[in-house]
C-alpha cells in the first residue's frame, strides 16, 4: 500500500514539474524580449498570436473533439467564451491599477491566458499520470512533448505579465500556481487510471475557447498597436506555421 501510494505521488509531482519546466523555460525566453524594440515587440506578439491560435485549432480542439465529439466540444468551447466574457467585463469594471491603459490591456491579457493553460493543464495532467501508471517510458514521451508544448504558453504569458510590469517574483510565483494544476490532474490519473473522455472534451474545449478569445481580444490587437507595419502580420503568419510544425512533431 505505501509502495502504491508513493508511486501514485512521484507521478502527481512528475505532473507538476512537467508544467512548470516547460512555462518557466517560455517565461525564461521572454526576458530577451522585454529589452527589444517595439518593431520587435509587434512581430513577437504577432508570432505569439499565430502560435497560439495555431496550438488551439490543432492540438487543443481536435484533441478535445476525439475526446467526445464535436457537439460537446462547441458547448465548453461556448462555456470558455462566456466565463472569458465575464472575467473580462469583471477586470474592466474593477479598473485594475496601471500607469496606463496599455499595460492593464497587457496585465488582463496576462491574466486569461494564465487561466486557460492552467484549466487545459488539468487533463494534460489526467493523460500524463494515466500513462505513467501504465508505462513509464510511454509517459516520459509525453512529458518531453508536454514540457515542448508549455513552452510557448509560457512565453506568452511572460510577454503580457512583463509589458505590465510585474515583478520577476510574481512571475515566478505565476509559473508555479499555473503547473499546479497538471500536478492534480497526473495524481488523479495515478489514482483512477482512467476518467471519463466527456470530461477531458470539456475541460480542453474551455480552455480553447478562453485562449481564442484573449487572441482575438487582445493579443493581435496589441501586436498592431505596438508595431503598425507589415511585420506584426507577417509574424502572426509565421507563427502559425511555427505551430502547425510544432503540433505534427509533437503528433
């Protein structure tokens, strides 16, 4: 019994740091960004925003959608947008504390992304503890693969949290609260093994919706304003064949 339980926890811990490897490795990368330019910047921001739409439409849906079915997938798909709508309104209503607008639009951005990788984490988590319970070179596999694919995430939320201004102990603090998540999730999939698909189609579904519409809302926006030439387009573009390739390797 105590064997049982000792692995059932080295695989809720392999969950956590698995997360947080891969987001503070992409918080890491966005230290080099902060000191650029603002042409730099733009098509940075750019190339997040194609990446991340890239991550969403053919990784996080499709997965969710073979999880459960498309139908399934569009109501949590529909539930992420209004908890997004809502959150949103409740940020502006609260006028969260900035020098300026831009960086309460970065802070807010910052935000949203962080609760939507930390929601698509949970059965990330459930997937990874699942398969290191059954076969632990299978689970390594994955956790290479789960730490490539945090990367990005990471970086993203590093861009937004860093153009507000927060302190690189809050971000710290931030890639810690966001791993813990898949943690849970690879020590309930240690515990039961399996859990129900419409779970995990939810669960992906909402935070797809969540990260679509800070995208949309906020990310491609903030790439323009801050570099208004054809080199924010061209980097949106160009990260979303990054993340087409990223996705087929990581297939």
């Amino acid at each position: 019994m105590s064997k049982l339980m000792n692995t059932i926890l080295i695989t809720g811990v392999s969950g956590y740091l698995t997360a947080w490897i891969g987001i503070l490795t992409g918080i890491l990368f966005s230290f080099f960004i902060k000191r650029r330019g603002r042409r730099f910047k733009g098509t940075v921001l750019g190339f997040i925003g194609g990446l991340m739409l890239a991550i969403v439409c053919f990784d996080l849906l499709p997965e969710s959608f073979e999880a459960g079915s498309i139908y399934i997938a569009t109501i949590g798909i529909t539930f992420g947008l209004i908890l997004a709508v809502l959150l949103d309104g409740k940020l502006e209503h609260d006028k969260i504390p900035t020098s300026d607008n831009k960086k309460h639009r970065f802070l807010k951005a910052g935000i949203f992304m962080a609760i939507g990788i930390g929601i698509h984490n949970i059965p990330s988590g459930i997937a990874l503890g699942s398969l290191l319970s059954t076969s632990s070179i299978k689970g390594l596999h994955l956790a290479i693969a789960l730490i490539l694919h945090g990367i990005p995430e990471g970086l993203a939320v590093g861009i937004f949290f860093r153009e507000s201004n927060l302190s690189t102990f809050s971000l710290v603090s931030i890639s810690v609260i966001t791993s813990i998540p898949m943690g849970l999730g690879a020590l309930l999939g240690g515990i039961i093994s399996k859990i129900s698909p419409i779970v995990i189609c939810i669960s992906l579904a909402i935070a797809g919706g969540m990260i679509l519409y800070i995208v949309c809302r906020e990310t491609l926006p903030n790439a323009r304003d801050t570099w208004k030439g054809r080199l924010s387009t061209i980097g949106n573009v160009i990260g979303m064949i990054a993340g087409i390739l990223i996705v087929s390797f990581l297939d």
